[in-house]
C-alpha cells in the first residue's frame, strides 16, 4: 500500500494511494489550529486540533461521518498528526531566521 503526499505551498495538501483513492489536507480553521483530511467529494474524515499544552504535545482528534467505512483512517489520524508537528517546527525555524536575521 504505497501512498504519496504532495504539500501545497499555501497549506495542506494531497494523499494518494497507488489504488487511486485520494485525500486532501486543509486547514479547518482560520489561524490553522485544525486541519482535516476529506475525501475527494469533501466529506471530512479525521480532524485534528492542536498541538497545545504546556510541551505543544496534546492534541484532541475527531473522526467524520465515513471515518468507519475509510480503512485509511487510522493511517490518515497518524499521518495528519505527524504533518501538524512537521508544520509546527518548521515554523518555529522561519521564526529564529526571521528574528535573528531580519
């Protein structure tokens, strides 16, 4: 079961499986605190609020209407947190660069 992500420069992004079934990452809210993977009609499967706490380590996850009939879900619920982490860091960099060299 190969899969390839293909990050947007604006956020988010899109899953594909080598079966062809698709899944895009959007930002579910305004300041990005929630991101979603949807299905390719745009119904919602997993959605992820976080990172917070004291350490940025807790997040809270729900899952959509299809979630059950998605065996992707638990791989999506994974990949989604590990993306919000990865976007977390890499934020956390442009913003050392910014202040140290701007």
């Amino acid at each position: 079961m190969s899969r390839f992500f293909t990050p947007r420069l604006t956020g988010g992004g899109e899953l594909v499986f080598t079966d062809g079934t698709r899944f895009q990452l959007e930002s579910a809210s305004f300041w990005s605190g929630e991101w979603a993977f949807e299905t390719a009609d745009g119904r919602e499967v997993v959605r992820v609020h976080g990172p917070h706490g004291a350490l940025g380590s807790r997040g809270e996850a729900s899952l959509g209407l299809p979630a059950t009939a998605v065996p992707e879900t638990p791989l999506l619920l994974m990949l989604i947190w590990y993306l919000i982490l990865l976007m977390k860091d890499d934020a956390g960099t442009a913003a050392i660069i910014a202040v140290c060299c701007g």
